[in-house]
C-alpha cells in the first residue's frame, strides 16, 4: 500500500524543514527550508565540525572589530549547512537574512546579495537557492528589488491574507504561511481545541491559495509550521508543505488513503486587492494574532542568531 508521504508527493512539492543531513539523505524531499534556529541545530552536531572550524580559522585572519568577525563567520556557517543540503535535495534550499534585518530594507538587500555571493564563491548559483526575509513591510519590499534581479524570495513569518496580498503584488517567488503558530495562538486565546478542518492555520493558507489561484497570482504558496499530520494532511494539493523529519516519517508510516484538499480548479470568487504602505499596517494592526506572532518570530530567530554569534565569538576569542 502507497504511503501517505508518497499520495503527497504525487499532488504536492514536499520540502524538508530541517537542517539535518541524515534526515534529509533518507526522505529524500525537493527542497529544504532553513532559518537561525535550524542553522543552529545543525552545527550542534558532529557533521559540521569541520566546517565550524574551517570557518573559526577563516575568521580569525580577517581583519576589522570582533563583532563584525563574529557576524561575518555566521553568516558563512549558514552558507555552509545550506551549501550541504543543496547536494542532497535536486531543488532549491532557502537561506535566512539575519532577523534584525527585518525592518531594513537597504539591509536587507545587501545582505541578500551577500549570500548569494558567498553561495556563488562554493559554486552554487543563485537558481538553487531562496532568501527568507520576514514578511514585514521593509521585508516585503526588499523582496521586490530582489526579484527584479533574479534573485527569487521565499516569505516567511507569514501570518495573514494581507500579507499574502502584499508578497503577491512585490511579485515574490514563494510564501510561508506559518499553519502551526496561528494554531498555537488562538488555542491560547480561545482555549478551544480544533480539528483538522476547523485549525484557524489551515483555513488560513486555505483562504490565501483561493485567493491567489483565482486571481491567477503566481506565487507560489508553501505551507509551513506544522504541528501534527493533520494540518498537513488537509491542505493536500496545496503548491509545496515544508514539514520536519518527525512528521514526514509519520506520513511514510501511514498507508491510508490521503485525498486532495486544495485544487487551482476548485476555487471560490475572491476580487483581487491592492495595497500601499498605510493599508498594510492598518490591516496588521487589526489582526493581534499576525502582528503578534510575527514579532515574536523575529524576536525568536534574533535570539538564535545571537546565539549562533556568541558560539563564534568564543570560538574565536
């Protein structure tokens, strides 16, 4: 009998959230998605010793203030666990710009084209890589100009439709509506439990595929941050799910029938919109659960790229 994870690969791209070498060698997914947390994790283990050190000795030659050696070799050891999975996976594999970024978009920019350029000098060119920038305004319109360079933008910290609207008309490449965290905020809110077909996340990158395949947007839209199989299971047919090891060997586990969910012929009349500065803000201003859950990720993802930086800075120290 065919296996969950194989029904969902025939309607779905299905994408590995982790940076876990040996997860990914084993499932085998088209792409992989990383950010500060992910990075983190990976150079904990013993693969990427001798990357860290390669990257310790390279920082300690370089000139300039200690903080700036430090910020310099992490964001090359981010490189390099992306570099790693771009071996293993035929697609594309996402790297992070440093989350205190997310409201610079000069900053933004540059750094963007400095990953591109750090991933170019170990021969991987830019059409095997997404940059993930937070999905705030600056964030947005950094992707913009990015994109008009060729270089495609995966959206992350995605928590809302305007969002979404917002990422469509800058002509970004992908999206990553965050499914889990929507569902972990209104359980707190509500105290309610959900079910797969009432999850307020589902529903949500439900809403937003609708929108974009009725309105002909190509964007692509990835649903992200699962918290069980079911979240996954009812958004079937959706464009791409990033999931986590733990929950792609569950599905590998599972031989039940798996039916679509999404389809682009499937779609309910949703009149397209058009946003500028003052409407996005005042639609994030109106939705606590986005504005929270997206400050409180950029928060996160600072707290590990500060964590990341520390570990250097002892390194090389």
């Amino acid at each position: 009998m065919t296996s969950k994870l194989e029904q969902l690969r025939s309607m779905t791209t299905v994408v590995a959230d982790t940076g876990d070498i040996e997860a990914v060698a084993r499932l085998k997914p088209v792409d992989c998605t990383t950010n500060p947390t992910i990075v983190l994790k990976a150079l904990g283990t013993d693969m990427f010793d001798e990357a860290f050190a390669e990257e310790i000795a390279w920082g300690k030659k370089q000139g300039g203030s200690p903080e700036a050696a430090a910020g310099a070799v992490a964001d090359r050891l981010a490189v390099a666990v992306g570099a790693k999975l771009t071996s293993l996976v035929p697609g594309r594999v996402s790297t992070e710009v440093d989350a205190d970024l997310s409201f610079d978009t000069k900053g933004s920019i540059d750094k963007a084209r400095e990953i591109v350029a750090a991933y170019k000098e170990r021969g991987i060119e830019k059409d095997r890589i997404l940059i993930k920038l937070a999905s705030t305004w600056e964030g947005i319109r950094a992707a913009e100009v990015l994109q008009k360079e060729g270089i495609d933008c995966n959206l992350t910290l995605l928590f809302s439709k305007v969002q979404a609207i917002a990422c469509a008309e800058a002509k970004v490449f992908l999206i990553s509506p965050f499914v889990g965290r929507i569902l972990d905020w209104h359980k707190k809110s509500t105290g309610e439990d959900y079910t797969a077909e009432t999850d307020p996340g589902v529903k949500s990158v439900r809403e937003i595929y609708n929108y974009y395949k009725v309105n002909g947007i190509e964007t692509i839209v990835m649903g992200a941050s699962f918290r069980n199989a079911g979240e996954i299971e009812a958004l079937a047919g959706c464009d791409r799910l990033t999931i986590s090891p733990a929950l792609l060997d569950e599905l590998d586990k599972d031989t039940g029938t798996l039916p679509r969910k999404l389809s682009a012929e499937k779609t309910t009349p949703d009149a397209a919109v058009s946003l500028d500065e003052k409407a996005f803000r005042w639609a994030m201003n109106e939705d606590a659960m986005a504005t929270e859950k997206l400050a409180e990720g950029i928060r996160s993802f600072a707290k590990d790229l500060g964590t990341l930086r520390d570990k250097v800075s002892k390194a090389l120290a």
